[in-house]
C-alpha cells in the first residue's frame, strides 16, 4: 500500500500547528516554507484536513490554519482519513469465480480466505493509527528533536504565525 505524499505532508503540518498558541494561524505559504514543499500542493492536503474538521482556517494577511481540535482529540487515522478516504484499503474482485475447475453451479457463499486476511490486516492497521494520537507525535517529537532545534523551530513559526 503506498499512501499519498499528501499524508506525510498533513501529518507533519498538524505537527506543526499543534504548536500554535491560542488565536494564532499558520499559512500555507509559511508551512510550505518551512517544510520545503510546494505551496500549491500542500494547499490541497490542508484543504482536505479544513473539509473534515480537523482545521480552522481564516482568511487576511494573518489568516491561515490553526488545529480545530485539540492534539490529545486527533489521531492518525482522523488525518490520514482526511486525504486518503476511508475506504478499504483491499478490493475484492472475486476473481475465484474464474476457476475453470470449478463446478458448474458452485457458488462461495462469503469472502474468501485472501479477502478476509487482508482486511483483518486494514482493520489491524486502521486500529493502530486510532491509537496513536497527534499529542503523542509531540511528546516524541519533543525527545527525538534537538533542544536548540526544536525551540529554533518553534520561534520560527511563532514569528510567521497570525
């Protein structure tokens, strides 16, 4: 399964907005920035994040984005949902039926073995990243990042946010 490169950059850039202060916005143009992406991309995966909820935004010249939510109430799979969709990451073309040894009139009356797995696996999958909220991205990304980094960064965004 390959995900949309819009996934990583709605995970980075909720990251980042989790950071903000109260009444402060971030712009695509700043996020853009700061992640070395191309603006005109990035502004749909935010769009997407705005569609779900899962982002205010505002417009004017200290308009942006800002989380909806608090990071403690979003997961990955609130934000990847909101680029990818939710729908099963497996598709079931019931190909089985193209058996040519299969007699005339057999029917399979549910999934088969290969359709079942994979979509315990999706279930599996999904339920991980439920689990996995946005301020536990934080508390990691707090202890893997360089102090001076980290609070480089932060002064960074504090001075382009509105």
């Amino acid at each position: 399964m390959i995900l949309k490169s819009q996934v990583e950059w709605a995970l980075h850039c909720c990251a980042i907005l989790a950071g903000l202060p109260a009444g402060r916005y971030l712009s695509t143009k700043a996020l853009a920035e700061f992640h070395g992406l191309p603006k005109e991309y990035l502004s749909k995966a935010l769009q997407s994040l705005s569609q779900a909820g899962l982002v205010d935004t505002t417009l004017g010249p200290s308009g942006g984005y800002r989380l909806a939510k608090a990071p403690s109430e979003l997961t990955f799979l609130n934000i990847i949902e909101a680029v990818e969709g939710n729908a099963r990451t497996f598709v079931c073309n019931n190909i089985r039926a193209n058996n040519p040894c299969r007699p005339l009139g057999y029917c399979e009356s549910g999934p088969c073995a290969v359709a079942r797995i994979m979509w315990e696996a999706d279930d599996a999958w999904r339920q991980k990243l439920d689990s996995v909220r946005l301020s536990d991205l934080i508390e990691t990304l707090s202890k893997d990042i360089p102090a001076e980094l980290w609070r480089s960064s932060f002064d960074w965004v504090l001075d382009r946010a509105g």
